[in-house]
C-alpha cells in the first residue's frame, strides 16, 4: 500500500515549531533544514554548517533568469522563499520546463558540480535564496559527510521526479498527468511546512503548466475545468483546493514512494 505522501517524520514536524527558551538559528529553522531532516536527523555541527550556507542572502526579480543555459562558473542557491522554474529552450525559441523549485531546493546543484548549466532557472516570483559558492560546497561536505549524504539524497530524489515527469508526458493521458503533478507539488510543500491535503498556494500560470506538460494552454484551461466539474481539485485565484485529495490519488495512480518523505534514513 502506497505511504501517505503528507506523513512526514516527527522531527521534521518538530522543526517547525517554537520552542520557547531554546536556541533558535535561521537554518535550524528553514525550509532545506526541515527538506534534509527526511532524510537524516541533523546535530548541531550539521546545523552550524548549514548556517553558514545561508548567509550569502540575496533577493531576485520575477522573470529574469539567475542562471542562463550554457552558463559557466556559477554559484549554486538554496530556495529560501518563492518558485523558481528551470527549463531548456529550444531553437525555435520554445521552452520545455524542466520541474520547479520550492523552498527548501537547491538551485543548480548539478550544474556546479559539471561545471556547465544545461538549463535556465528563472523565477516565477520575486524569490530569496542564499548564494552557495562551490568551494564553500565542498568544504561542507569534507565537514560533514552525514550532511553531503543527505545533499545527495536530496538530488537523487530531484532525479527520481524527472524519471516521473518522463513518464507523465510518455504514457499519462492529459487529466492524470494533470492531477499527479498538482498532488507532487502538494507533498513536496507539506515537507516543509507550506501545503496539505487542502491544498497550497500556487502562483502558477496555465502558461507555465502548458510548458511543464507538452499541453497546450488551451488544454490546460479545460482539463483544469473537468476536474473542478468531477469535485476533485479547483485551481483558482493563486490557490489549489484539494476537493477529493483520494479520488485524485486514484485518478493519477499517485504513488509518492520515489519522494521518499516517510522519515530519517539516518538516524
């Protein structure tokens, strides 16, 4: 039987809540923080490290890439607040999108490592991030191996939502493609504290979710329709609204295993 994708570990629920009297630092607290803790339960030197990855603090504007296909010697960012889409243009000036990017997830981390960007990302909102620069990267994971485990975790799960996308464009028709990619956002954001089974705030445009799965906007706006009509899920206004959150699941055979969110690993 499938886990429930919404059931996180306590220690992420814990992560969230104010203690009054305790020491309390920005990335104990933060989205990434609350992400990893699915994975490994984090000590206080994990923590100190990631502190320290946070503080290069920057803010970028809607609509303008931070990091642009073929892009060299670039920093990677941590997603502190807002979306963010990566995507590759195509030489008709079309684009695919890629996947989006949520509190918690890291910017680039791939195309650091390779040295080259093979996509764009572009911020679908005015976003915070933290700028991470690669020696500061690799200087954590000398530190703190449990910490670079759960880095490589993280883009590991980053790869299997690809593998899923694929799949969803490949042989999903139009409605569950649809309904697994909003029910995929909703886990992904109740992992670090910003969605439900009710839903979430979403400030995605039929254009992005054109771009996202091979559909036209066209087909958008009437898929989304069919399933409002069917009492499963409203997008509207900036909100999704799960109306039927198991009847979707079953609608898409929405598994959330390859998300991995049921608890630390690592202990």
């Amino acid at each position: 039987m499938a886990t429930d994708s919404y059931t996180t570990h306590r220690d992420v629920t814990l992560l969230g809540r104010d203690t009054p009297g305790s020491p309390m630092t920005s990335a104990e607290y933060s989205p990434l923080t609350r992400k990893l803790s699915a994975f490994v339960a984090l000590s206080d030197v994990e923590l100190a490290v990631l502190e320290r990855l946070h503080q290069r603090r920057r803010t970028f504007v809607a609509g303008r890439d931070i990091v642009h296909q073929g892009q060299s010697a670039q920093a990677a960012y941590i997603l502190s607040a807002g979306w963010v889409c990566s995507y590759k243009l195509q030489a008709d000036g079309t684009r695919q999108i890629v996947d989006f990017q949520v509190p918690g997830d890291f910017l680039g981390l791939r195309s650091v490592l390779l040295r080259t960007s093979d996509h764009s990302f572009e911020p679908v909102v005015d976003i915070e991030a933290a700028e991470v620069l690669t020696s500061d990267l690799l200087d954590a994971f000398v530190q703190t191996p449990r910490l670079a485990t759960a880095v490589l975790w993280a883009a590991s799960r980053d790869e299997a939502m690809v593998v899923e996308h694929l799949v969803g464009i490949g042989r999903r028709d139009a409605e569950a493609r649809m309904a697994h990619f909003l029910l995929e956002l909703g886990s992904r954001l109740a992992l670090v504290g910003i969605g439900s089974k009710e839903g979430f705030d979403c400030p995605l445009t039929q254009y992005h979710l054109a771009d996202t799965l091979g559909l036209s906007a066209v087909h958008i706006n009437r898929i989304l329709r069919q399933l409002r009509e069917s009492g499963l899920v409203t997008f509207r206004d900036g909100h999704v609204t799960f109306h039927d959150h198991r009847g979707l699941v079953s609608l898409a055979d929405f598994d959330p295993a390859y998300l991995d969110q049921t608890g630390p690993l690592l202990k």
